[in-house]
C-alpha cells in the first residue's frame, strides 16, 4: 500500500494517499465475495499495530547483520515495478512491462548487502530447502544470480517520499515499499509483536509451506526476500509458486487496450462457479493463458451443463420416481478413492486444471454406467433398479463433495437436491 506508484496516482486523482488504499482494500474486500473466496486474515501494510512494528524489526535485524549502509546512488527508477532498473532492463529506453521511461534519480540512501547472500540463495534453491516452480522462472532466478546480485537500496528521502514507513532511528529517510511489503508476510502471522500469543503462532505458521506470487514479482521473491530472511536470521519458505498472466486474446490484459476482464461482470452473466470452474480448470497456474468468451461458453456447455448438470438431472430424475436411499457401489467406491489420490497430489502441485479432470473422469463413468444399466426401461420396484439408482446417488454425492474446494456452491446445491429428491437444472445450456 505504499511507495511513489501510490503517491503519485493518489495524487493524479486529487486524493491522500491513505484515502486511495482505503477504496483499494475495499475493493479487495468485495473481491473476496464475488468470487466466494474464504480466509483466515486480511492484513493491511498501512496497519500501524500489526505491520509496521514487524517492518521496523525487520530493519533492526538487518542493521544488526551489518547489511544496512549508507551510499550516494545515481540510477533509473521505475514507478511502476517500484525498482530501480539498468538499462538491460528497458526496450528503446522504456520498462518493457509498463511502456514507461524510469525516473533518472540521484539520492543518498541506505542500501541492503543483498550481494553477501547470492551464494546461500543458490544453494537453497539448487537444495530444494527453497523449492521455485515452475522449473522455468527456477531457472530465471538462478540466471539472475549467476549474472550477480546488486545491493538495493532499501530507503527513499523522506523529503522526496513521505508515504511510507519511517526508516528507525532515521526519520529523513522512508522504507524501501518492497522492504516494507514483503515483511507482509510475516507480520500477518505475528513477527514483530511482543504478545506472548502472536510470538507462538509466528512459530507455529513460520517457515510458510507455499507462497503463490505473480512472475512479474520473481526477483523481489526470490532474491530480495531469501536475502531478507538470511539476514534477520529466519528460515525461508518452503516453496515459491510462480504464476503466469492472463492474456486476452493474445495481448496482455491493459486499461489502455479495454481488455480487462471485469470479475463481477462475468459472474453476474454466468455465475459464481461458471466462473471459477473456467478459471481453474482451463488456466494451467504455471503458464500464460487465453481468454476468451467463446472458449468459456463452449467449456460451460461442455462441461458443466451437459456434463455435471446434465449427470446430475439424470440419476435424480430416475431417483424421484421411488424412495431411494444412496449406496455404495464396489467399482464406484475404488474409482473415488483414486480420484481422491489424484485430486491431492494435483493440488499440492497446485494443479488445479488435473484436479478437475480427475472429478470429471467420474462424471462420464456416471453417464457410461447409466447409458450400460439403461434403468429408464426397468420396472421401478425392481431391486435392480434400486441398486442401479442407489449406486448413482451415491456417485453423485462424492463428486458433490469432492467439487467443494472448487465449486463451493454447486457442492451445495447437489447435497441439497439428494435430500430433497428435487432435480433443479444446475447450469442452464448457454446459446
């Protein structure tokens, strides 16, 4: 929530600052409902209790390494990636990400020994003790360090940049935003507190098993912040989960273009789960990926309406017919218990499109059993048609169940309707 980029459009919209990050959290806030996210916390960087006494620890721990010192620097400072930048780093003059020529600045500053630590950071991350995925942004980090790790300067005049954390001890000077933000991981689970409380659960949750970030943030990942953790003397997180971007067909998502996908605008037309079926099962986390609505409307079809949707209004349609209890049926028991494998190990790679897969493999072993039983012909009070019914609602709760993390609502929905006997249509056929 700080740094120049908030300064400076705060400033463009005739606003304060903290005035621009309230409506921002606010809209991360509503975010969080309209794609039905859950959490355990939100925490803010301009929290004064929580954060900035972890940001200011932080510093302390650094300044006691001796990785804190004063220098006079002359550089390119780009805005928008909040870093300064050489001249590798630009195309005719220009970020390549933000079409934008930096900043020339020449200030003095107190700069962060990020170069002591490139040799322990290699080494974490060839070990596995800090494991980046994908391979190819592993192999990205590693080619940085190997071309050299420069200090950073870890502080901006305060004079110059006032929106910040005061650097401690040294009220000219304001936190590096990427020194203060990172902290953010760690002030969230009680760094920097002296409650007795906030002290056990930092060393219950730390070292994090997973930290998901955008490939745009790799260096700040992957090199500032081992740097960090070395220095104050903590243990980096476990693995480091590097996501690609999502494309509009072909060209990066921009304001400027007006291809922003809005996420409101799209559940409001398709639906909550539509949305995040689309988004989980058709975005393979570790790459680029395209969007497009007609490659939304034909996976929705496809998918969920004549393939969940239509499974589901099948067996229940059949199931209306008599009191049916659900029951286990061998082959349908094996079959969950193997998906249940493949859908943990996919997440635990963050997978999510094989998780999917999986789930829908039992869908179509669901519409291959009925197409083979052909139960519609049977008479109702037969046991076999009991049996075939039963085995079928059975079926379809444990996809009911296992859909939960993914489409929390449709689970719900068809726990509901097994009760209640009553086929609702789940996801209307799109023209």
């Amino acid at each position: 929530e700080h740094g120049a980029k908030i300064a400076k459009t705060a400033q463009a919209q005739n606003k304060t600052p903290q005035e621009l990050v309230n409506e921002n959290s606010i809209k991360f806030e509503e975010l969080k409902k309209i794609i039905n996210l859950s959490r355990d916390d939100f925490i803010r960087t301009t929290d004064k209790k929580r954060h900035w006494p972890a940001a200011q620890k932080m510093w302390r721990e650094l300044v006691r390494s001796n990785d804190i010192y004063w220098k006079k620097y002359h550089g390119l400072y780009c805005v928008g990636h909040e870093a300064f930048v050489t001249g590798k780093d630009l195309i005719n003059g220009k970020c390549r990400d933000h079409q934008r020529e930096p900043e020339v600045v020449e200030e003095e500053n107190w700069f962060f020994r990020l170069s002591k630590y490139s040799k322990k950071i290699k080494s974490a991350i060839i070990s596995g003790k800090f494991k980046i995925i994908p391979e190819s942004r592993r192999n990205e980090i590693l080619s940085l360090i190997k071309s050299g790790l420069d200090d950073v300067s870890f502080s901006r005049p305060a004079k110059d940049l006032s929106w910040g954390i005061p650097v401690p001890d040294d009220p000219t000077q304001t936190m590096y935003v990427w020194c203060d933000a990172l902290v953010n991981y760690i002030s969230a689970i009680g760094y920097g507190s002296t409650r007795n409380i906030d002290i056990l659960k930092f060393q219950k949750w730390w070292p994090a098993d997973l930290q998901i970030i955008g490939k745009d943030n790799l260096r700040f990942h992957a090199a500032i912040w081992p740097g960090m953790l070395f220095s104050a003397g903590l243990a980096l997180p476990k693995r480091l989960f590097v996501h690609g971007f999502i494309n509009v067909k072909g060209d990066k998502i921009s304001k400027t273009v007006g291809n922003v996908i809005v996420p409101e605008e799209l559940t409001k037309k398709y639906g909550v789960d539509p949305v995040r079926y689309h988004f989980l099962r058709e975005f393979p986390y570790s790459d680029d990926s395209n969007f497009t609505y007609d490659k939304f409307e034909k996976r929705y079809n496809a998918d969920l309406a004549k393939g969940l949707g239509n499974l589901v209004a099948r067996v229940l349609t059949l199931a209306q017919k008599r009191k049916i209890p659900s029951r286990s049926n061998k082959n349908f028991v094996v079959a969950v218990k193997e998906v249940e494998k493949k859908i943990e190990k996919s997440i635990s790679e963050l997978k999510f499109d094989d998780a999917l897969i999986a789930i829908w493999w039992l869908i179509a072993l669901g519409d291959k059993y009925i197409d083979e039983k052909k139960p519609w012909i049977l008479d109702i009070d037969l046991k076999e048609f009991k049996e075939i019914i039963g085995s079928l609602l059975y079926l379809i709760s444990e996809i009911g169940r296992l859909l939960a993390p993914f489409l929390p609502e449709t689970s719900e929905k068809i726990v509901r309707q097994i009760k209640t006997k009553k086929s609702i249509i789940l996801f209307p056929q799109l023209n």
